[in-house]
C-alpha cells in the first residue's frame, strides 16, 4: 500500500511541477512560486484539486483572478 500511493505520488510531482515552471516561464518568472502551481495543481487529470478547491472556487470563472 505505502508503495503503491507513493509511486502515485511521485507521478503527480512528474506531472504538476514540470506544469508549473512551464507557466512560470510563460509568465517571465525563473521559478515558480505559488500561482502557477495552483493553476498547474487546478489541471491535473486526476482532477484532485479542483475538487479539494471546488467548494470555495469555479477554475474557469477565477483563473483569470490568480493569472
């Protein structure tokens, strides 16, 4: 089980950080910081954190907010 989840999560990392520095470029940043690994966290396929923000946030209609 511990091995399980933790190749689960070692490919979610794989997924969301490269995500990450690629907005953080886009957006002329070095690195990313907060935002873009919210918005990269927000498009993941497994869909996570939207449902863990989806309660306080719609990701379509507050994008353009964290952007």
């Amino acid at each position: 089980m511990f091995f399980s989840r933790a190749r689960a999560d070692i490919a979610t990392m794989n997924a969301l950080l490269p995500a990450a520095e690629r907005l953080a470029h886009n957006q002329g940043e070095r690195e990313p910081a907060a935002e873009p690994l919210l918005l990269a966290a927000l498009d993941l396929p497994d869909g996570g954190a939207r449902r863990a923000f989806g309660a306080v946030a719609d990701h379509g209609r507050h994008r353009g907010s964290v952007d």
